[in-house]
C-alpha cells in the first residue's frame, strides 16, 4: 500500500505564486526600462548618492552602445543601417529611444499593454544584442539582463496580475491580446 498526498491545493497554489513572481519580474523590468528612458530625458546618467553610485543609459551612452555594436558587428546590413541611419540621425533616433523606453517602462510597471510593451523591448534590445553576438562580449549580459525577462512578459499575460491588462481584458471579453 503506497500513501499519496493530496495535491489538490497545488495547482492553485503554484498559480497563485507564479502570477505574483511574473507581477515582480514585470514592476522590475519596468523600473530598469523607466529609469533609463528618464536618464536619456533628463541626460543625466551617473549618480552618486553618497553611499550608492550608480550609472544609467543616457542619450550620448546609448548612441554609443549603438554606434559599438555597428562598428563590432560581423552583420555588414545591420551595422550599415546602424551607421547610416540609427546613429547618423541620433536626434530623431534619441529622441523615438527616449519616448520608446519611457513608454515600455509605465506599460510594464502599470500593466498596460504588456506584451506589447515586452515586444517593443525587444525590438530595440534585439539588434544591438545580435550585433554584439559575435563580438566576444559577457555571454549573459544581453540574454539574462534584458532578453530572457522580455521573452517571457511577451508570452506570459503578467498585465492581468495587479495590472490594468485585467481590466482591459474583461472589458474585451478576455480577447485583450495583452
């Protein structure tokens, strides 16, 4: 006679937990997202408070992540665009960086459109992380700090855990995309 437990509470349970993990991976990826769109607002992107310094991407660090990753790139097309486009009109650009990241930020801290929101993040993350592929760099800089939490907020629905993704979504009948 073999004794089994009751498992019945698990799913629930484990539901529950994960909805409230996704809720703090989400706030969290959010804050890193606002924080950094406020540094390329403000321009201001080194900070010491006395007992914590730290540094944040501003508009001149971005343009020249950006104009690196051209340069480093084995992807000829990519870098091109990089070079010609991206950083040779880094005012439009900085300028669409700083509303893009801003915005990202408050979807993903409020629950707005979340998915979107991650996938917007990866459109801007992407290219530079593809770029920095071959170029020798930390293996999981990119992957772990940015593109491993935007993958999973772009297929997981954390909006509709303490987000406004949830009152969308019964507002829509449960379609709400995000």
């Amino acid at each position: 006679m073999t004794a089994t437990a009751d498992l019945s509470h698990q799913p629930k349970d484990t539901a529950a937990l994960m909805a409230k993990a996704f809720f703090a991976l989400r706030v969290f990826t959010g804050l890193v997202w606002l924080t950094n769109g406020l540094a390329k607002l403000t321009g201001v992107g080194k900070f010491d408070w006395g007992f914590f310094s730290f540094t944040l991407i501003n508009r001149d660090s971005a343009k020249a992540i950006a104009s690196g990753a051209a340069d480093q790139t084995q992807l000829g097309p990519l870098g091109d665009f990089y070079r010609g486009v991206v950083v040779a009109h880094w005012d439009v650009f900085g300028a669409f960086l700083t509303v893009a990241e801003l915005a990202i930020g408050i979807g993903l801290i409020f629950g707005i459109a979340t998915r979107l929101a991650a996938v917007g993040g990866l459109g801007l993350i992407g290219p530079i992380w593809i770029m920095l592929w071959p170029a020798g760099g930390y293996l999981w800089e990119y992957p772990a700090e940015d593109l491993f939490p935007l993958v999973l907020l772009a297929v997981v629905p954390a909006g509709r855990t303490q987000g406004f993704d949830a009152r969308l979504a019964a507002r829509f009948n449960y379609r709400w995309p995000f």
